[in-house]
C-alpha cells in the first residue's frame, strides 16, 4: 500500500500536496478531490490551511480551529476539517 497517495491531476493541483506520516487518496476525479492525511498536528493543519489560503482561497466561508472552508476566484470550494484525537486531516476539493 502506497502511504503518500496523492494525485497528478490538473484539478487537485489547486491545492498544496501535503506532507504527512501517510496521506490516502479517497476521490480524484475532474469535479472532486478528496484525501486524508495522519500524523497531523494542530499547528500541521494551521500550516496548511494558510498554505492554501495562499493558493488563491481566500474567499473564506469559515475559518475556525479545527474547520475551514473557502472559495477560489473560479468557483473551486476546499474544505479542511482536523480531527485532534486521530491526528487526522480531511481536505474535500470540489466544483461547486
């Protein structure tokens, strides 16, 4: 099993490719991306939400600890969602 899955498509490179213990591609297709990453820290997911922020999402619906979601200039939505006690993220990249 390939722990550090992530896609080649023009789609999913909206957003930054994270670095983690083991990321798992769930969805890649030309409307959807979604993936989830472990051994993730709260300053990991601080990280990389301003990391995306800077990608051109900063049309921002919610930005809170441990949830964040926002929108880029050509519709695209990404949310972020971390989970503390399975130092998990979850990213959903989407079309809306």
């Amino acid at each position: 099993i390939d722990l550090h899955q992530w896609s080649e498509s023009e789609f999913a490179k909206q957003i930054p490719k994270m670095e983690a213990a083991a990321v798992t591609v769930n969805r890649d297709d030309e409307k959807e991306f979604y993936f989830r990453a472990f051994g993730i820290s709260q300053s990991d997911y601080t990280n990389y939400v301003e990391a995306v922020k800077q990608n051109g999402f900063d049309n921002v619906e919610y930005e809170k600890d441990r949830q964040f979601k926002a929108q880029n200039a050509i519709g695209t939505v990404v949310t972020c969602t971390y989970t503390p006690i399975d130092e998990e993220l979850s990213v959903r990249l989407y079309q809306k």
